[in-house]
C-alpha cells in the first residue's frame, strides 16, 4: 500500500469535499454545548477582600475620630469597586447570563 492509498481509505469527508449546488440543505447546530468546562467564581468575600478591609478600617476610624474627607481620586476608585461588587453579586445570582 502506498502513501495515496493510505491517504485515500483514512481520509475523512469534510463540508468542502460534498456538492451541495442547487440543492436544499437542512443544517442543525447546537449552540447551547459548554466550550469549556464549568469552573465556579469564586465567592465574593475573597474577591473583594481589599475592597471589604478598606471599607473596614474606614468605619473603624470613623467611629473614633474625626472623619477625614477623601479626594476625588479616591471617591471614584470606591465608586468603581462598588459597581463592580454590584457586577459581581448579578453574575453569582444567575450565572446562565
């Protein structure tokens, strides 16, 4: 057996190699198979650990002195986090989405 044989008997069919002119084709796809495995997120506290300490150490301070007036800089980074805990808490509820 030479090489174009074996080539031949082992090659399998692709769409390119099936003439499908002038005729009507019926095509099924799935599209709700996973790509990749199912890996769960991990739970909120340990993402946004930081996020939590800072929150934290604010009330904390708060509760024992004057509270000190943040920038606007820091405002916005806490305004950020925020929506990305909101983002997060959405995604955990339905995870389908």
């Amino acid at each position: 057996m030479n090489e174009e044989m074996w080539d031949t008997l082992n090659r399998k069919m692709s769409i390119l190699d099936v003439d499908i002119s002038e005729q009507e084709i019926l095509l099924r796809t799935d599209l709700d198979l996973a790509l990749s495995p199912y890996v769960p997120l991990p739970p909120i506290e340990e993402e946004f650990k930081t996020f939590f300490d800072a929150q934290a150490a604010d009330n904390s301070q708060s509760s024992r002195s004057k509270k000190k007036k943040k920038n606007k800089k820091q405002l916005e980074e806490e305004a950020e986090q925020l929506q990305l805990l909101e983002q997060a808490k959405r995604m955990r509820a339905e995870p389908w989405k």
